[in-house]
C-alpha cells in the first residue's frame, strides 16, 4: 500500500474543498486494506474510505487514514441470454459503463457518466434516468473490518432504497467487488422526459450506445462540470411523503409536484427549493446553482463548513415554509467529535 502524509484532499473531491488527511492510503488489493485498518490501529485514528470524491462533504481536515480502494478487474462471464459482469470497486464507474456496452451488455445505458467508483456505486444505489443499479445487482462482496474477514452479500442483503442502502448505516464494510446480471437483449428505457427527444435530436435509433451517448449529452448540458464548477450533483434526495405530509404540502403549495413512489408519495426537491427563492442564493463562498436548485456549487474556495452551513439553511428555510424536511444526499466526512 502507498502511505502519504499530510495528503491535500482539494483534487479528490469534486465540491473541490480544500482539507488534508493526515494519511491518505492507496490500497490496490483486500491485503492493503487490511494494512491499512492496522495503520490506522496503531496510531489510534479513525479509517475512512473515499472513493471518487464526488458524493461527499470534507468538513475540515481529517485526522484519519484515509483509504481509496484502488482495486482494478473486470470479468465477462455468458449465462444464457445474460452476461453476467464483475468488476472492482477502485474502477470508474463511468467508464466501466462504457465497457458493458462495448461488451454487448444491456441495462447500464441509463447510468451513463455518473462521476465516482464502482464500489461507492452501491452505497447509495446509485440511479439517474428511471434506472437505478439494484435492479442488475446479484451480490456485492465487501471486507468487513469488524472481523477482518471478505464476505458476499445477496441485492437482498444490501438492503437497497432510494438513494440507500445498509452501507449508509455500517462503516466497518468496504465494498471490494460488485457483480452485475445484464441483458444481451436490448429493452429501451427511454421514458424519461427528455431522452426520447435527444434521441430524436440526435437521429439515431434506440440502442444502448446511443442511449448512454443522449444521456451522456443531456447531464453535462444539464449540471454544471465539477472541475469547472466544485459540487457533488444532487444535494438533497426528492422527499417521500405519507399521505398526510403529500395533503399538508399541498395545502400551502398546491402546485408542488407529486409523485407514486410505491405506496407513498414522492415530490420534487427542487421545486421546494426554488419555490422558496433560494435558486442563486449564496452563503459565503458557497451557492445554489442559479439554475439547478439541487446542486450546491463551491465558488471558489469554500470550505466544508461553509456548504454544510448552506445546506442547513436551504431546510430550515424549506422546512420552515412547506412543512417537509430535505435529507442530504452526499456523505459527510469528518473527524472532530462534536459533530
Ligand atoms: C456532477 C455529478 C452528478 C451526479 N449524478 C448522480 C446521479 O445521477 N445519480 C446518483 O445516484 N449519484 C450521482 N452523483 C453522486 C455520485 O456520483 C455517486 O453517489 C457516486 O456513486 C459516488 O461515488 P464516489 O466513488 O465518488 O464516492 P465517494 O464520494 O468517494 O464516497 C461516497 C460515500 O461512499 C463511501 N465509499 C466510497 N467507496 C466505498 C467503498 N468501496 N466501500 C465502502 N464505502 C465506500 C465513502 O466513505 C462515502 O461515505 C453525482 C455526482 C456529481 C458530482
């Protein structure tokens, strides 16, 4: 395993926060990871796990070891009409998308030029685009620093919701492995608003390829680039709502977007936001997006502290106004206990 001390942290998260891990290790197999855990052991800090830094808020420097799985591979197996893929959790999902296409594997289009790791993909069951990954996972296997020892979890197991999953709630689990049953047959999944025109624009049929390139297209015009503008995509998950809460919301917005989303109800996050005034609004060197209500920005170095502050007062202010409480989506990583 490689060991830096003292590690600048601004290049491997994309709000592009300035802070330093007093270690940062890059760990290339489950061995490593083991030393890592040991590392930290001995010196009595914390191990935290970053994979692409692009879901998470660094709140301060971190005394810890930080750990980034850095585990390469990706195996092709044929089963029937399926292809049946395994790949490691330091690949990066984007482009590991890319290659399931390549390979004839249908399913993943959908989750075209998500930024992050493969292995961080489970933690919050990543979706976009009426997909979202538990749909194709058989089993993710994982180290579990609690015992020391790998284990292979079933899609049952991980426990998968909205944007969740068990390894929100368990930190001694490192995802090492993921492996994914795909299509060979092609099934479209252009409902989405907006896909069926981009392909239209495009004047291309349906196929996974072009479906991950109108997708591809449609989230870059769409969000702001993290290397142009710092943030984590979208800061707070659309709320589900009981019958009651979906009934008090519209009794003070009646125009509030409302959703199925199994037998509750979904609204948009957005909407709340930006029917609040908040769209543009700025807290230090931290905004919201003057055109995405979701995505808070960095304008330039912003600080940890600084979007945390924004993003408390977005749900007050949500709160405070329609009655619903907005969840962050991004992980907060931080060592100083009073938090
Ligand atoms: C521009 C932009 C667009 C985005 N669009 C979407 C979208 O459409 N849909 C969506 O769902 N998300 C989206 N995201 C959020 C993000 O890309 C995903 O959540 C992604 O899966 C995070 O991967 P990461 O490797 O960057 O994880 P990190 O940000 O590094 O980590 C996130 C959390 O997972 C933990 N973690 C990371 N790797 C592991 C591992 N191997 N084992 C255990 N824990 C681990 C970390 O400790 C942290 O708590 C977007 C982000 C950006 C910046």
């Amino acid at each position: 395993m490689r060991v830096v001390e003292h590690a600048a942290l601004r290049t491997l998260n994309t709000f592009g926060i300035v802070a330093s891990a007093r270690f940062l290790v890059r760990a290339g197999n489950t061995a490593d990871l083991l030393e890592a855990q040991d590392f930290a052991g001995a010196r009595s800090l914390p191990l935290m796990v970053l994979g692409g830094g692009s879901n998470v808020v660094i709140a301060g420097d971190l005394d810890a070891v930080v750990v980034i799985p850095d585990l390469c591979g990706m195996t092709v197996e044929r089963d029937q009409n399926d292809l049946v893929i395994e790949a490691a959790a330091g690949e990066n999902w984007a482009e590991f998308v890319q290659r399931t296409i390549d390979v004839g594997a249908c399913g993943l289009e959908n989750l075209a030029a998500i930024p992050g790791s493969v292995g961080a993909a489970p933690i919050q069951n990543i979706g976009a685009y009426g997909v979202e990954l538990e749909r194709f996972v058989e089993h993710v296997e994982l180290l579990d620093l609690a015992t020391r020892e790998e284990k292979l979890l079933s899609c049952a197991q991980c426990e998968f919701a909205y944007r969740d999953s068990r390894f929100k709630r368990r930190t001694n689990e490192i995802v090492t492995r993921v492996r994914l049953r795909l299509a060979s047959q092609f099934e479209p999944m252009v409902d989405y608003p907006g896909v069926r025109e981009e392909l239209a624009a495009m004047g291309i049929a349906p196929s996974p390829r072009s479906v991950h390139d109108a997708i591809t297209a449609i989230r870059w015009r769409k969000l702001p680039r993290p290397d142009v503008l710092g943030n984590a995509g979208s800061f707070f998950k659309n709320p589900i709502l009981d019958a009651a809460q979906k009934d008090a919301l519209l009794a003070v917005a009646p125009a509030a977007p409302i959703y199925a989303h199994g037998g509750a109800y979904k609204t948009s996050a957005a909407w709340l936001i930006d029917v609040c005034g908040l769209k543009g609004f700025a807290l230090g060197r931290a905004a919201v997006h003057r055109d995405h209500a979701l995505v808070l920005v960095n304008l330039g170095g912003a600080t940890g502290a600084e979007v945390l502050a924004l993003a408390a007062h977005i749900r007050d202010v949500v709160h405070a106004r329609l009655g619903v409480v907005l969840e962050p989506e991004p992980r907060v990583l931080h060592t100083d206990q009073q938090r």
